[in-house]
C-alpha cells in the first residue's frame, strides 16, 4: 500500500517570524508596526502577516484598536479611517493587512501605546464540510528556491520589521497587540497609507509543482486526465490551431492542421497512457509526458521537486483561480492554454525529428529559443512563415499521424495528402528553407514505404 502523501505547505510566515506565529483558528498570523517608532504629525502602518494554513478559501477579519487618548489625556490624537477591514484568502494565501493610523501635530511623546488587532477567521465551505489543514501549526520548512525572487524580496524586507504573535491574554486569545512609541516632531510631508490587503504568495505562484498536484490530485485522477482522449481533443485542438495559424498570417492546409492537431492530442493523451485502450500508448512512450507516476501517493510524499509538461503546469495554475476548470480541461486548454501545451510540442517534436531523421538541429536551449520565436509569431509579434510552421510542428506532427488516427481516416489517404501538401508548397522553397523540404520529403519518403501510396482521383 502507497504511503500516504504528508505535505506542509511552505512556510513563509515563518521564515518571516523566524518561527514564531499566533494560530487563530485555521489562520497564521503575527502583528508588525511599520515604523514602530513615529514622530507626532505623522502616519504609521499596522501589518498583520496572515497565513493560511488550509485548503479552503477563509475570510479574515482584522479589527484595530488604537488609543484613546494620549499620554496627557488628550483624546483623539490617533486618527484612523479603516478600524476594520474584512479579507477573503484563497487556500494557502499567504499576505498581510496594511491599517493606517495617523497621528496629531501635538500628540503627546510615549513609549508604550497599545496598538491591538483582533482576529477572526471564518473558511467558506458548504454544508458540514471542514477545511483540510496544509500548514502545521508549528510551521514548517521554507525553501527559497521555490519562491520567485520578486517575493523573496518582499519577504525579506518584512523580515526587518519587529513582528508579535503572543495573544493580548487568555481572556483574547485572538487579539495580538504591541508597542508604540511617538516622539515629538514638526508637521513634515504627509503619507497617504491606504489600507488594504497585500498578497505575497499563492498556489499559484509556487514553483514546485508537487504541492499543486498534491492539492489537485483527486480532480486529474478523477475528473482531467479521463477526458484526454482524442475523441474529445482532437477537433477543438484542430479548430485552435486553424484559427491561431491563420490569424498569425500563415493559414495552414486542412492536412497540415491535422498533423499539428495530432501532435497536440498525442502529447495530452500521454498524460495517461494504457496500454490496452483503443490506440493507447504505453508509459516508455510517452514518458516524461505521462502524470500518472507523479500523481502516485508514495510519489507525492516525496519531498524531491517535481517537474510536469507545461501545459500541465499551466493548467494546475489555473484550477486555483477557476474552481470549474477540472469540468472542461479541454476547452481551457484548446482556449486558455494552447501557446503552453504548444510549448511542449515544439520541443518533442524537435526531439522526433533528430532521432528519426539524424539531422542536428542544435541543443536543447537552442530548440527552446527557436520555440519561443515560434509562439511570438502566433501571438502576433512577428508574421509566421513557412519554416517556422513547419519545423518542427507539421514536420513532427508528420512523424507521428499514425499514432493518432481519428474514425473515417485511412492512412494511404493521409500519405497521399502529404504528398500533395509538399507539392503545393513547393513555390515556397528557398536557399533558407532547403533543409525543411528535404526532411518532409524524406518522412513521405518513409510513409509511402510503409503505408504503400496511390493517386486519388
């Protein structure tokens, strides 16, 4: 029996805190004021680091208090437009609430101001059902590595500011509360804090896939990876395609469109290769391209990284913003993701073609650059042509047309087809694209061997 997959998601309050943190509810969090240290006449921030620690979407409610009255008894020195402030998270969001408080010209100098946040945290679910916890309460590990740099910043720069998680009392278990000090001071320039929420980190930003398939494991199980077959993919990936070619400047041949819309279902029917299916393919074939393995228990329990195609990736990224994505994986990957899955295409069907053809046709990053031309030409950067259509889309999507054969088609006619489709693009060769026309007639060449060839009337 697999192990049970364990996984704590990343620690970012805690590698903020240095470990220290206040759990309230399903929620992490710990109080920072920004300066702690203020001169009369100006504005401060109250922060409160709030961390998910489950799987459900949670509300937060941050309610300030500020004091009364100064020092000298003088009442209304500390100002603020925003005592409270109601905050949805997505699961395993993790930010902070921003709470200006503004102080008088004449607020009396102190150095022991109560400055408290209560906390409530109520997570959205239906009926009965209980939010599932990804974070311990103790928190976890942080690899930095998996953080985009951007927010590594971030994170760091809260990291010098001088953080509470110790609730008030018993008696406020939920209320965190620190020190302000005020020094006397001129009227200088104003800030104009606003309040508000300030998301530093969700799934979907993370950069290891495990924790996504993790979170999704059930719903690829259940709910994607069985609507990945060709009876289902096969028209709108060639409808996408025809579209998308056509509207970069370079309308593919009905033939051509066919071969790139194969190379596109094959990719995705790798997911989850059977061996006994209908045109199944078997795990050595498709291999890095085949989710099963990562969607394993034992597998996911592993702390080791894990890598997935693309468009894979992508569309993990997308259920955590689209709860219905799982329902129709492939309209939003024929509508939303077609420049990702392509991504992956151009790439395998590089590799295709060198080991089939044993042309060099340079290294992997060099392939990856050429790819990238590629999509800013269907995205309308540049115009598409010839050369960049077919290596290595139609050329690769050539190679494997038997792979992928749909109801109705027969193999002599698709090979007298390809015939034709060369001849007809024949007006196109030149001294750049020389080499593109000598593959594709080498693969018919290999074809019409195989599948024999005859003129349609």
């Amino acid at each position: 029996m697999a192990d049970e997959a364990v996984i704590n998601y990343p620690d970012l309050l805690g590698y903020v805190t240095g470990g220290a943190r206040c759990n309230v509810s399903i929620v992490q969090v710990a109080l920072a004021l920004r300066p702690r240290v203020v001169k009369a006449g100006r504005s401060f921030e109250v922060l409160l680091l709030t961390q998910n620690a489950s799987d459900a979407d949670v509300d937060v409610t941050a309610t300030m208090s500020i004091p009364e009255t100064d020092s000298a008894k003088k009442k209304g020195r500390f100002v603020t437009k925003a005592a409270r402030l109601v905050v949805g998270l997505k699961p395993a969001e993790v930010g902070y609430v921003v709470l200006p408080v503004s102080t008088l010209p004449d607020t009396a100098i102190g150095a022991d101001y109560k400055i408290g946040v209560e906390i409530k945290a109520t997570p959205l679910l239906k009926g009965s059902a209980k939010p599932m916890r990804v974070r311990l309460p103790e928190g976890g590990e942080f690899e930095p590595t998996h953080i985009a740099a951007e927010t590594l910043k971030k994170l760091d720069e809260l990291k010098g500011l001088t953080f509470v998680t110790q609730a008030r009392s018993r008696l406020a278990p939920n209320t965190l509360e620190t020190n302000l000090s005020v020094m006397s001071g001129k009227l200088g320039e104003i800030v104009d804090f606003k309040p508000g929420w300030v998301s530093l980190w969700t799934l979907r930003d993370h950069q290891d896939d495990r924790l996504l398939l993790y979170r999704y494991r059930d719903a690829m199980l259940n709910q994607v990876l069985p609507k990945l077959k060709r009876a289902r993919l096969f028209q709108p990936l060639l409808d996408a395609t025809s579209a998308r070619f056509e509207k970069a400047g370079y309308p593919l041949k009905p033939i051509e469109a066919q071969f790139v819309a194969k190379l596109l279902t094959l990719l995705l029917e790798y997911a989850s290769p059977s061996e006994v299916s209908a045109g199944g393919h078997g795990g050595l074939a498709a291999g890095n391209y085949n989710l099963l393995p990562l969607l394993d228990q034992s597998r996911l329990a592993d702390p080791r990284p894990i890598t997935v195609p693309h468009w894979c990736r992508a569309f993990l990224r997308t259920m955590t913003q689209e709860a219905n994505a799982a329902n129709h994986p492939v309209e939003v990957i024929a509508r939303l993701l077609y420049p990702e899955l392509l991504r992956d295409a151009l790439l395998y069907a590089f590799q295709l073609i060198e080991q089939n053809t044993g042309e060099e046709l340079g290294s992997e990053e060099e392939m990856r650059t050429y790819g990238e031309t590629v999509l800013a030409m269907l995205a309308g950067e540049r115009k598409l042509d010839f050369i960049h259509a077919y290596m290595p889309l139609v050329l690769g999507g050539l190679l494997i047309f038997d792979s992928v054969i749909m109801p109705g088609e027969k193999l002599d006619e698709l090979v007298n087809a390809t015939k034709r489709m060369l001849e007809e693009r024949a007006a196109e060769k030149n001294a750049d694209n020389e080499l593109v026309f000598s593959v594709g007639g080498r693969l018919l060449d290999r074809a019409i061997m195989k599948y024999g060839y005859r003129e349609l009337d």
